[in-house]
C-alpha cells in the first residue's frame, strides 16, 4: 500500500510540474524521471551454469540466500523441487534424468525476490 502511495503521489507531482512547464509557467530543467524511483528488493546476482547443460550437473550460485530452486519444463511440468537451509549460497542439482529442451530454472530467495532463468538440456 505505501508503494502505492508513493507512485501515486511521484505520478501527480509529475503531472502537475509537466503541466506547468508545458504552460510556460515554469522555468523546469530537464531532469531523470528514473532517479525518482528506487527498487526495494535489488535483484541478487545470480550464476547458472553450465548453459547448455549436457552432463546432467547444473551449478547456482548468488551473493543472497537461496530459499528454494524449482526447475520446470517446457510445458510448466515441474520435475526439480528442493528447499534449502538459511546461509545457503551456492547449490548443485542433479538433472540427469532430464529430456532434452528448454527448461525454466526458478531461484527463490530469503528476501522474496524470484530468479527465473531459461537453460538447454543437450
């Protein structure tokens, strides 16, 4: 809700002072609208490697905490689902049952961030 709120109020003070500039009863300088709004959970650096995957061994690490890791098929079938310990940094999963395709890796992180990443079984 405070987002909201926020946004809201940017939107209208941006309204009223472009407004007033496009009247030529302001004297505005050009300025970043993107400096006005921040981001409050940063997206984490994530690795997934290798890409494609072609001996069955998938490697994702992150400078943030990894909650869970889902992988998915093409279709939306999951077919990797695993929970892990707080602190957990860097994590190894075993897809040496996985066909050949597209597959969505989806990272879960402590802070409710969700990194979602596309690889190639081979």
């Amino acid at each position: 809700m405070k987002k909201l709120l926020l946004v809201s109020t940017v939107i209208s003070i941006l309204c009223i002072n472009v407004s007033a500039y496009a009247a030529g009863s302001m004297n505005m300088p050009r300025t970043e609208v993107s400096s006005l709004f921040f981001q409050e959970n940063p997206e984490p650096e994530v690795e997934i490697y290798p890409n494609p995957l072609t001996e069955g061994r998938l490697t994702i690490a992150a400078n943030d905490q990894i909650l869970s890791v889902q992988v998915l098929n093409i279709t939306g079938e999951m077919v990797f689902n695993r929970e892990y310990q707080p602190g957990t940094h860097s994590v190894i999963i075993e897809l040496n049952q996985a066909e050949k395709g597209l597959y969505l890796v989806r990272v879960n992180f402590s802070n409710k961030v969700i990194h979602t990443e596309k690889i190639m079984v081979k």
